[in-house]
C-alpha cells in the first residue's frame, strides 16, 4: 500500500506585479478603482474591508493588497482627484462623505513635490546624455561673455584698427598750434596727444596716456 501524496498549493495563478494586483482590482470593483483619468478617493479604512471581500481568493495576498494600495493612492492621478469636494467612496462607489480639508491640502502638496522630482530627474538624464554625446576630446564652449569679447573687437582695438587703417599725413611747423590734436610718430605705434605748447621748434604734446613728450615737428603727424 503506497502512501497518498498530500496536495500541494497552487500558486500559478498568484499575481506577480503591483500593476497587475491594482488592474485586479479595478476588474473586481470598478465603481470604486479606475485605471484611467482622476482616481476617487477611498473610504478611510477601505484595507480592513478589501481584505474581507478577497479572503480565500488565490490571486493576491494581504501583502499584495498593501503595496496595490500605497501604490495607487501615491499616484499622481489619485492625488489630482484628492481636490476640494470630493467624495470618498467604499468599494461598490458608495460616498462615504467629503474628502477633509487637511488631506486636500496634504495631496495637492505631495502631487507638486513628486512633479518636481520627476522633472529634476528628467533634467538630469537629459543633461547625462549630452554630456555622453559629446566627444571626449570636445573643449568646453566658453561662457557668453567671453564669446562675445572674441567676435566683438574691444572700443580701443577697434580705435586702433581705424587709426592704422587711415593714413597719417605731416603738418607743416608753421600751421602746428596749442590745443591741436596729433599723432606722435616716435615710437613703434604713433601715440594720440594735444599739442600742450610751441617753444623755438619744439612741440609739448600731452598724450592720451597722461604723458608730455617734447617732440620736433617732423614727429608729428594728423
């Protein structure tokens, strides 16, 4: 005589993920779970009761029920219907009276924090990517001021680009006066001054620079 096998449970038909447990749900009481547009929020205490109606059922477990309900109650379509008004309702959509005002306020908080953090986490992964498009040996582009500096010449190279593009002619001794405006051409660059003063040939220039040279007429140029 052979000893009988004692059965063993079947857990084949055991659901495996959150998202399966909360469709169950909304399959199984659609008037209360949705899986679409602006969730309702539930009856306070709507666990206890679920895991009545689901005692013995093979699909979920007590766990699984738990994680199905955090998980749905923190969504964002849940916390969008958690507004001003709204009704709670049981698990066949009866209204079990009007959502508190703190656990609006509560809602509409959490919703703008979790979009805030799923936005900064979006802007990194963005940024990640392009830094990982970018060729290694890619130089860092330089800030705006400074590209600006390098397409725009600066007020006195672009001075001294027109003043070395015009040609400087000389101006006679005789036609040299106080206050005159002249290019002294002792030095590499010829340098801007004003004629400060005329004494038996020789010309007191002071120059842009703050200097005064004393210089002869064939020095100066306009």
């Amino acid at each position: 005589m052979t000893t009988e096998q004692q059965p063993t449970a079947d857990n084949s038909n055991k659901l495996k993920d959150v998202k399966e447990v909360i469709a169950y749900l909304a399959e199984k009481f659609p008037l209360c779970f949705s899986l679409e547009g602006d969730a309702k929020p539930l009856k306070i205490g709507l666990f206890q009761e679920l895991a009545e109606r689901l005692e013995g059922d093979d699909k979920v477990s007590k766990t699984q029920l738990r994680q199905a309900i955090r998980r749905y109650t923190n969504s964002w379509r849940y916390l969008r219907g958690s507004k001003a008004g709204a009704q709670r309702v049981d698990l066949d959509g009866n209204d079990c009276g009007e959502l508190e005002q703190e656990h609006v306020e509560h809602a509409q908080k959490t919703l703008q924090e979790s979009q805030d953090r799923a936005k900064q986490v979006r802007q990194e992964k963005a940024s990640a990517e392009r830094k990982a498009k970018r060729p290694a040996n890619a130089k860092p582009r330089p800030a705006r001021a400074q590209q600006a500096a390098k397409a725009k010449p600066s007020k006195i190279k672009k001075e001294a680009v027109e003043r070395n593009s015009k040609p400087l002619e000389k101006v006679e001794a005789d036609k040299l006066k106080v206050g005159m405006t002249v290019m002294v051409t002792l030095g590499r660059n010829p340098a801007k001054g004003v004629i400060s003063d005329l004494s038996k040939g020789d010309v007191m220039v002071s120059l842009d620079s703050g200097l005064t040279v004393k210089v002869k007429a064939e020095h100066l140029r306009v």
